[in-house]
C-alpha cells in the first residue's frame, strides 16, 4: 500500500474492477421510451456490444476497463454460456431486480494483490425460464421464487468454482482455477478463461482503434493498448485456443446483416451450437479463449493456472529462473505468499478477533473490494451520440439527466452491490467510505470526495444522486462521512490529515449552499428534501404534493440539514485547533444548527411543527394550501432522524472558541424574543465540563428512548427496526382530498412499489441507519454519562447508559451473522443448505437490508457497501470485551 499511495509501483492498475452487470443500466439504454431494463435485457447481453463498460462472472481488468478477463463455463446442458451472473430485470420480479446466481467474494485486498472469489455452478440446465415464469406470477406479498428454491442443488449436484487472482508485480497477474465437483456422479465441465477488449473502435473517434489479440506461439498477445501497452495470456493447461471478435450480432438480435465476420457470442455458438463458422480461424481477433474440458468424478478437484502478464517493449519477459517457468514452483509459492500478506494485513489492521469474527470482518471487507468497479459514463457523449453509432432519440434532451451534461465518470467507484445496483449512489458511498477507513484511509478519502469532483458537480455545486435520478437530493452525510475518515484514520496513524480535511470542507462547503438554497425553497428553515434515501417509509410519497395541493414537510428533511451544519462544525472547530482563522466558519455554524434546532422544535405562527408533545415522537407534517396543518403519525425512521445531529465539546475547546457558548454567543438572538425560547432551556447546557449540541433535548430523548427500545416498536433482535411494529396489528391510514392510503409494518419486502419495485423502508432493519444511530448513543453517553440511564429493552427492568445501550445494538447487529447456539446465521434465514450444510454455511453475504423479526437478507445480496460497516462493530465489541 505504501508504494501505491507515494505513485512508486501502479498496484491499483489492475484489480476486481469487472462490472458483475453492464446490461439494464441508464447507461447503455438508446431506446426511445427510456425502458432500460427492456431495452438492453440479459438475453442480449452475449451478443451485443456494450458502450459504458463490460461485465463478467469474478473477473478482473484494468482500471479503465479496456482489457478484461473473465471465466466463462458450460455444463454440457445449459442453453448459454455461464459467462456473467444471472437475474430478473426490474420488471420481471415480484419485487423487483432479483440476483439469481450464487457467489461469493471470499478474499480480497486493498492493492488487490490476492483475491478470491467462488461460483456455485449447477449441474443440471440453470433454469432461466422457470425464474423468469415464476416470479412474474407471484404477487408482491409472497417472497421470492430463488435458485434453490428449483431444487437444483439436492444432492449437491454442482461446482464449486474459486477463482483467485495474485500479482507477482503490478502487470504481471496469476491466475488459478479450482473446479470441484461436489454431486455423488461424475459430470462433464467446459472452462472458457476469456480475455477481450472492450470495444471503443466501434465509437468513430480517430484516437481509439481495434487493437486485435493473435497467437505468438501458444500464446495470445494483444496490441499495443493504451495506457497499457502489449499483454500477453498463458495458460498451462493443455486444450485449444478460441477467437471472435467484440462487435455486436446484428443478425442475431436484428435480422440484419452483420458488418464484421465474427461476433460477441461466437464461443457461444462455437461451444454449445457447434457452429464452426463463428470462431476466426486465421485465431486473432478482439476475444480469445482457451478452451477446456473435462469430466470430474465425485469431490475431484481440477486446478487450472494462467497467467496475464505485461510484455515489456512488447516482448515476452525475461524466463524465471526455474524450468517449469512461468507456471513453476515460484507460481504456487508466489500464491502461498499473497494469501499470507492478506491474511496477515487484516489481522493487523483488526487484530484480536476470534475466529467467527474474523470471518465476518474478512468477508465484508472482501465484498466491499470486490464492489470497486469500473464506471464509465459522459452523460454528453450519451446525449449526443457516437459518430459511426444511430443518433439517440431526441427527447433525452428533455430529460432530467439532461441538466447533467457536464458529469463524466471514468473512475474505479465502490458499488452498492455490483450486480443489483451496478452504479455509484451517493449516500451509499459515504457509508463505504467510512468502511474503508478501517483500513484503506487513502481509498476512503478518494472515494468520499469524489462525486465532489468538477467531473461530477452540477454548476449549482449539487452532487449527483444514482444515474437513475442524478437530481435526487439524497440525505447530506458528506460532512459526517469526511469527519469520519479523518477520525479514524488518524487513529490509526496517529496522523492528522488536515490539508484532507481543509479540501473537504472547500467542497462541502459548495454543497452546503446547494442545500441550503434548494430545499428550503420557503425560506422558513423547514427542508422538504424529497427522496431523502428513506423510500417507501411515509404512508404518501413524500416526493410530490398531493392532489389537493398539499406538501408534505418532512421532520427528516430539517434534521438532516441540522446534521449537516453541526457536522460541518465539527470539521472547523478541528481545522480551528491549527488555524484560528476558522473560528469565522465556526461562527456560522452554530448560528445555523441552532435556528434549525429551534424551528424543528417549537410552534411558531404558522402552526405546529413536527414534535408532537401528546404523542412524545417528531413526525412530518402535512402543509395544506389554506395554511392549516396535521400531523402524519407514523413512526418511522424519519421520526428517529433527528438523533443524529449530535455533538458536545469540552471545555478547553469552548475557550478557545467563545462562540460555541451557545447562550454567550446568542444572547441577541435571545433579547430578542419577548418570552423563554426552547433555545435558553434546551440547547448549549453544560454538564461533565462538556457542552450539549442536539435537536432532541433531554426529556425528548426519554420519550424517543422509549419507544426506540420497546421490541413491540422498534427495537428487534437485530437492531433498530426502520417502522415500528405497531402497524402490524394496527396499520396507520391517511385521507387528505382524494388521497386516502394506508401504512402497514412490513418487516421483510415492501408490499408497495412506491419506488420501484425493490424499495422497501416498511419494517426491516437497515445497517446504516443503525450505525448512525449507534454514534449518535455514544455522543449522548460521552455527554451524559451515567446520569441518564435508560429501560433496555423497554419495561424490561434493565437500566443501562446510552453507551451501554450502543453496544447491545450493536451485538444484535453482528449477530446477524455470528452462528447463534444452534450453529444458525440469522442472515441466512430458513434455507437449511446454506445454514447446515459445510460448503455454504460459512459462506456470508451482506444483503441491503435485514427482515425486522427474523434477520433473514432481503434486497440485494451481495450490498455489502453499507452493510460493510458492520466490521467496524465487530471492532469494537471486540474491544470491549477483551478491555
């Protein structure tokens, strides 16, 4: 790592940057209606020629996506290659874009000098209609119909499949393939290793040119490539070498004559259709595979090595020094050494951690690396078109993603999940950040920062939300995340990386005035927001007015903004500990948090607002044109939202900065006023020499504790449910004009399909919201020590302090993953293979969200982004128990 963050070898030039999905996405949709999941399905996939990137099955390229190598199979009866996961396109799922495959990300590395990765591959024909058909027929109440839900692992009738990749340099990559058959019966396997260019010739643009691969020998070897140079493939094992060319099947797709002889699915064709034609036969071309086959009797195990190497001054390297070389003893001693570093590394970055631990901690973190992917998109490239490509259809310019000309990405991006949501989201990527910190302070500083980039920003400083909604305002938590990394980086370190910090705040800073003047468009301190990352929690949609005109003021939409700006204070007053001329942005921070803290909690002359004294919980309010308001009761996470903006500090700290005397600093805000504000009785006491900044004063936070721990409300066995479960029984209704809908807990998938069909805030337990709310605990225990102490859980007679309660939160949410005494995850739900049995039940995926009863994954599988931050709680309960 130390030679890639001083730019002294270009480690990061290669790595586990191969999209799991380019077909369905904005990106490479051109059809006139927008459809994306229909203009660009999967079955087209194999023969159609992507624009933005490429995708594949555990593959690895170049941090520009021009070389690429993946494993492509066949089991003698599937109908198509296995050459990239499978799954249901939005419009296909009972609830939504569904994953269909299982793998697994098992090791990985910041350099991304050892990685592993393993694919379940069945032996009978994947059952790619019977998916399709049957979750098309089930309703969203009923869950979803998966792959082992077919039967066709019984018996174990399939492959296990590791792929691990390992850098004897920054271009030189070996490559191992362990296949074992794992069914009571011998079964027959075709491996496809497959090299290929993505195809940027096809564009029109005279500084991109086809560069085609042919064979030197037994060896392939590609052109000169830019910012790469010449490569070259090897591989040990016996079989014959394969060539096509990357360019799309018109003939296939369009009944039109294709302009090039050899197209993208030509092994497809060649492997399963014994179509000789479809492969060149003078063996160069833009693709290239060796073809293997083989048939493996019970528990055998097939190993098959290649290497991937630079050839400097396009000639091959210099031979190793043993006989057998490039796939001699140092091959496998080089592997051994990898693994040990990597296991080595994390165990130093985390040390201290029992073995079931030590598996949740390595695997989210292997899952957060191996969801760094390639993202290519100029959204004016898009809008335009290519010179030698159709010109897309004129009314993308009247779209909103048209006001973002300017955005170009051609960045390695830490994905949601790299299949389900194979693109950057903003507010997802701070939590990634922050999980990157842990370990990877230089990748987290990067990665927070860079959708603040000029590449980027709107000229209006708005950051870009998701390429589905680029303008959606998503909750501001750059701040916190920036902060965050500074923190334990410097922990780690012992380090304090102020020119980091000072360049965030420059940016957020920029962002700051975005929200500021973007979401308070009534001028009143009270945000609306929007989207607001929490879909599908409100009883209406808390994008729009209703049909009467209505708007819906939202309580998370100001406290998110009073987060911001505390958030923003906590950077200047530690930028103000070298440089005192910070002190003026100190100034306006405290100023601002402390009108937000005001206007969220006290009545003014428009009416109330959205702390609801009668019921002890903040809720948003509807506004009607008329001027009258009402409360929507539904407690929810947005109601739990103000929690988080939080801070105290000591005072040394107020000495220095007489400002942050709340009561000092503001006495003309307080003179005034002709009566007693919230402001003199709630906010800036001091208590433990320290100074309280929070929008939920004490008695407020008694209440919200209440409910927050009460496991007939919000607190599961698996943390801090997104809707209290009082709706199960009781669900909530709302009539406004002719608008009248109804809210039910649901704890697993979302019965409504407010945002699409896999939204879902209606019951289950979300990682990030969790860990947010854990913090927010531990700031209040920093304050208040033990003198406030609180029931957990609630009427349960088991008083505790505020850090206490964190880290009880925080072992229900690790024990989404710890076997509990039955030897069951709870992720893993009822699926007795993947709990019993020995080759899947330490295999951990990180899903999106966690159902609110049981801790069964629901959403996307492989979302370990946010939920990654789980390895962080694994740390410090392991602190905590050992100290």
């Amino acid at each position: 790592m130390l030679e890639r963050d001083q730019e002294l070898q270009p480690w990061t030039l290669w790595g586990s940057y191969l999209p799991d999905r380019q077909w369905g996405t904005v990106r490479e949709d051109y059809s006139a209606d927008g459809d994306a999941w229909r203009s660009f399905p999967h079955d087209q996939a194999r023969s159609r020629v992507y624009r933005w990137g490429e995708d594949g099955l555990l593959g690895i390229c170049d941090e520009e996506c021009r070389l690429c190598f993946s494993l492509a199979m066949w089991n003698g009866v599937d109908p198509i290659l296995k050459e990239r996961p499978f799954g249901l396109g939005n419009p296909e799922g009972n609830h939504g874009e569904d994953l269909k495959d299982y793998y697994f990300h098992l090791a990985n590395t910041p350099t991304h000098s050892f990685m592993r990765g393993l694919y379940k591959y069945p032996q009978a024909e994947f059952p790619y209609q019977q998916l399709v058909d049957e979750n098309g027929r089930r309703s969203r109440s009923e869950p979803e119909y998966e792959l082992v839900d077919t039967g066709i692992f019984d018996a174990s009738r399939y492959f296990d499949v590791v792929i691990e990749y390992a850098k004897a340099s920054a271009t030189d990559l070996l490559i191992r393939i362990r296949v074992t058959n794992r069914g009571p019966d011998p079964a027959p396997l075709t491996l496809l290793p497959t090299l290929w260019m993505r195809n940027t010739w096809g564009w029109g643009y005279p500084d991109e040119q086809r560069q085609p691969m042919a064979l030197d020998g037994d060896v392939v070897v590609t052109g000169d490539l830019p910012h790469l140079g010449v490569y070259e493939l090897l591989c040990r094992d016996g079989g014959s070498w394969l060539f096509t060319d990357n360019e799309t099947n018109h003939q296939h797709l369009y009944g039109e004559p294709n302009p090039t002889p050899y197209q993208k699915d030509g092994f497809h064709r060649y492997v399963i259709g014994a179509e000789a034609a479809a492969i060149n036969p003078a063996q160069c071309g833009t693709k290239a595979a060796r073809r293997l086959q083989r048939t493996l009797a019970p528990a055998e195990e097939w190993v098959v090595e290649l290497r991937l190497r630079q050839r400097l001054d396009g000639r091959a390297p210099d031979a190793h020094a043993d006989a057998e070389s490039p796939f001699g003893p140092t091959f496998d001693a080089l592997f051994q050494a990898r693994e040990a570093e990597c296991v080595q590394f994390f165990e130093h970055t985390m040390p201290g951690l029992n073995a079931e631990d030590r598996l949740i901690h390595t695997s989210a973190l292997a899952g957060l690396l191996w969801c760094k992917k390639y993202y290519g998109w100029s959204v004016l490239r898009w809008l335009e078109g290519d010179p030698t490509q159709p010109t897309p259809p004129a009314n993308r310019w009247d779209t909103d993603t048209a006001l973002w000309s300017r955005l170009h990405a051609h960045h390695v991006i830490s994905m949601p999940d790299a299949w389900e949501y194979p693109y950057f989201c903003q507010w997802d990527l701070m939590f990634h950040a922050v999980a990157f910190a842990i370990f990877d302070p230089e990748v987290a500083k990067q990665q927070a920062m860079l959708l603040r980039s000029p590449h980027y920003t709107a000229p209006s400083a708005q950051t870009p939300a998701y390429e589905w909604a680029l303008s959606d305002p998503n909750p501001p938590i750059g701040a916190w995340a920036a902060m965050r990394i500074y923190q334990i980086d410097r922990k780690h370190t012992g380090q304090a990386d102020q020119p980091f910090l000072r360049a965030a705040l420059r940016k957020l800073l920029l962002e700051y005035g975005w929200w500021a003047n973007r979401n308070d468009r009534s001028g009143d301190n009270v945000f609306e927001g929007g989207f607001l990352g929490l879909d599908n929690i409100a009883v209406f949609d808390r994008r729009f007015p209703l049909a009467d005109g209505s708007r819906i003021e939202q309580c998370d939409g100001t406290a998110w903004m009073a987060s911001l700006s505390l958030n923003l204070l906590n950077i200047s007053v530690e930028l103000s500990r070298e440089e005192p001329e910070y002190a003026d942005t100190c100034e306006r921070f405290v100023y601002d948090f402390t009108q937000l803290a005001i206007t969220l909690n006290t009545p003014s002359e428009r009416g109330f607002l959205n702390w609801d004294d009668d019921d002890g919980f903040y809720y948003d309010v509807i506004k009607r044109p008329d001027g009258s308001t009402d409360y929507l009761r539904t407690r929810s996470l947005s109601g739990l939202v103000p929690l988080l903006a939080v801070a105290s500090f000591d005072r040394e700290t107020v000495g220095r900065l007489p400002v942050l005397d709340v009561l000092k600093s503001m006495a003309w805000f307080v003179h005034e006023r002709t009566t007693p504000t919230w402001l003199e009785h709630n906010l800036g006491q001091w208590h433990n020499d320290r100074i309280l900044y929070t929008l939920v004063p004490e008695d407020r936070l008694r209440r919200i504790c209440e409910r927050m721990f009460d496991e007939e409300e919000f607190l599961s066995s698996y943390g801090i449910r997104s809707l209290s479960k009082v709706y199960e029984d009781h669900p909530y209704s709302f009539t406004e004009g002719s608008d009248s809908q109804t809210l039910t807990y649901s704890p697993g998938d979302s019965p409504v399909a407010m945002f699409g069909g896999n939204s879902n805030w209606r019951g289950p337990v979300w990682m990030p919201i969790n860990f947010l709310l854990i913090e927010s605990l531990q700031k209040y225990a920093h304050y208040y020590g033990d003198n406030f102490k609180v029931e957990f859980p609630t009427r349960s007679g088991n008083w505790l302090n505020l850090w206490e309660v964190s880290l009880e939160l925080e072992k229900r949410l690790v024990g989404l993953f710890r076997r509990d005494k039955s030897g069951r995850r709870a992720f893993n739900g009822d699926v007795e293979l993947f709990q019993n049995d020995p080759h899947w039940r330490d295999l951990i995926q990180f899903n999106e969200y966690f159902h609110g009863d049981n801790g069964r994954g629901v959403g996307a599988s492989h979302q370990t982004g946010w939920s990654a931050t789980v390895a962080k709680m694994v740390n410090q309960l392991s602190r905590y128990s050992s100290g």
